[in-house]
C-alpha cells in the first residue's frame, strides 16, 4: 500500500522549495504510485501526482494505482511526441521543478528545460524516502526471506548426501523451491560457489561437481513484489582444510559483532570499520563492504561501507555481510537480512549457521 507517500514527497517539496518534481526512474515510480509498468512520467506537485504513460500500460496503472491505495491520476499518450506535451501540460505554470538530473532521460530534460521552466537538480528525493520502510514494504521482504530460507532449507540436505551435483545444480533446486513458497523468482543471479570458486565473491555456478572436503558458499534470495531478501551461508562438506574452518570461525565471530553493532544513529562506515577490525591479520582477505541497503533494489541506501558518514535510521533494511577470501582455497561469507532499530537490530534471515 502507498498510503502516506504522498504527503512524505509533499512536504520534501516544501523544504526544498519546489512547485513540483519529474520522476522517471520506474523503481522510484512503483514506490509512489504502486505502477509497476517500463514507461511512464510520474509527476508530483505539492497538491497532486500524475503518470504519464503509454497505451501497453495505461490501464494496468489505474488498475495498480487503485489497488494500492493511490490516489495518482493517470493520463495516456500513445506517441513520444504526445507523451512530451502532456508533460508540458501537467506542468503548467509551475516555475521551480525538481528532477533527478543524473537518472531523468536526457529528451525528457532538454524538454522540460526547453519550456523555460527553471529545473532544479533534485538527486535522489524518493531514494532517499525509500531507505526507511513501512510495514507493507517489510511484510514484502520478510515474506522473500522466508522464501529463501524454506528453499535453503530444502536443499542443504542435499549437498550432504553422496551425490552428482554441481554448483547449476544447487542454484536450480533454490530457485524452484523459492518459486514454491511464493516468490516471482530469485532477487539475483543466485552465487553457489564451490571449492575453490568460493573465493570469488561473485562467482557464477557452473558444472564443477560438489565433493567432500568442500566449502559452498551459498548466495540466495527472493523477490516479492518487487521486493528483494538477501542471505549467505557456507557450508563445510566433511573434513575441510584446517584454514577454512579457522575462516569459517573468524567470520562467523565478526558477523555476529557486525549485527551486534546496528541500530538507529550509528554510521555504515564505522560498522564496516568495526568488521575489519575484528578481523586483525585477516582484513586483507575482506575484499568487499560489510553490506548495504535493501528494498525494491537489491543494493540501495544506506551503505555500510568506508565513506558512508550518514547515520543508520529505524526501519531501514541493510545486510551484515563480512566474508574472507583466499585464492586457490575458497571463501566464506555469512549474511543476514536485518532492520535496523532504536537500540539494536531484528534479523529477517533465519537459516541455521552451522557448517
């Protein structure tokens, strides 16, 4: 439901003391208007909202629109050229309009600035307004968490038992059984990384065959209406090369120090700083940051990460995500979805950690 959203975009005009604002990102339109269709204008004044989109996907915008509880009018315009003087219609009169200038498409820029309007660069209002989520939004991504969790769930007895499989093989099991407990499909390229494949954070499944004495590192989630879960796990088959248990132990003990730490008014920065340094000797082999944000994107404010000055806020969703990596042995990586609260933080992820 989209309930709300208005007034919150509203009042932003006010402060930055715009008559109006052009969305085009379709991310940041499905926020505000609950459209999730390819094309469409949305545009936001400080007493109404409009989309303007094409004849494939005006009726499922009103239908959309509808469902989610919004009130944003739709117009139609079958051709480019129309599609831009509608916009310059629901424009209007209005002399200070905010737009995105790194993310709005450059025909629709020149446009509107051709019209004499004073554009004003508007970077990331939505963005900004997504990072705290309200309850329709976290009953999305807990119900992706869960898919996750039921196929991972399903399929880790799986790489125990003597079998054939290969990392494929692994990746199609958790995105069926994802599908099965309701999701539209996987939130990403889901990694399943064995050997020495894990120590390639991103690595993508191939026929390498699983075997004893194995680390798989896992990277799975869902998607939900739009909306993305996030969760890593590795698993150590049988007995393992002594310096993979040791990682498997350091990184389970700082991502537990890394959950530890979130809540409300701390920086992303200094969690990340946190991680390396209860890595020691290790953090050379902490190749990535602690984590980041999650929502209708699967990477999103905030970010924790070195630079990321700015404050964690209540209700926000980011990842824990620390991970050591050594080259021709393999990886480990634990990750938790979590929320981040007044004094701590809620976990979303709920698969079991042991190896």
């Amino acid at each position: 439901m989209v309930t709300g959203r208005t007034e919150r975009v509203q009042q932003v005009l006010v402060e930055r003391e715009l008559d109006a604002l052009i969305v085009t990102d379709p991310i940041d339109i499905r926020w505000f208007t609950g459209f999730s269709g390819s094309a469409g204008t949305l545009v936001v004044d400080r007493l109404d909202s409009t989309v303007i989109t094409d004849g494939r996907y005006a009726h499922q915008a009103r239908y959309q629109i509808a469902s989610s509880g919004g009130t944003t009018h739709v117009l139609e315009a079958r051709t480019a050229a129309s599609g831009a003087e509608t916009l310059l219609q629901v424009v209007g009169t209005r002399q200070r309009v905010g737009m995105d200038l790194d993310r709005t498409m450059a025909r629709v820029h020149e446009h509107v600035r051709g019209s004499g309007v004073t554009v004003i660069d508007a970077a990331s209002i939505l963005a900004e307004l997504r990072r705290i989520k309200d309850e329709a939004e976290l009953e999305r991504i807990e119900h992706a968490c869960w898919a996750a969790d039921n196929a991972l769930s399903a399929v880790a007895p799986m790489l125990h038992a003597v079998s054939s499989l290969t990392e494929r093989d692994v990746r199609d099991e958790l995105e069926y059984h994802m599908r099965r407990a309701g999701a539209d499909g996987p939130s990403y390229d889901t990694i399943v990384a064995a050997g020495e494949n894990a120590a390639f954070p991103h690595h993508r499944p191939s026929e390498r065959r699983i075997v004893e004495g194995d680390c798989i590192l896992i990277d799975v989630g869902a998607l939900v209406d739009g909306y993305h879960s996030d969760m890593t796990r590795t698993f150590l088959l049988g007995e393992v090369d002594p310096e993979l248990r040791r990682m498997y132990d350091a990184v389970a003990r700082v991502q537990e120090a890394g959950r530890a730490g979130i809540r409300a008014g701390v920086t992303g920065e200094s969690i990340d700083m946190l991680c390396r340094q209860a890595f020691g000797d290790d953090a050379d082999l902490f190749v990535h940051g602690t984590g980041h944000g999650v929502g209708l994107h699967i990477h999103e404010s905030p970010w924790l990460r070195s630079g990321w000055d700015r404050p964690l806020q209540s209700g926000e969703v980011v990842t824990v995500e620390p991970g050591l990596y050594r080259v021709g042995l393999g990886g480990v990586r634990i990750e938790d979805l979590v929320v981040v609260e007044p004094t701590g933080c809620r976990t979303l992820t709920h698969s079991p950690k042991d190896s």
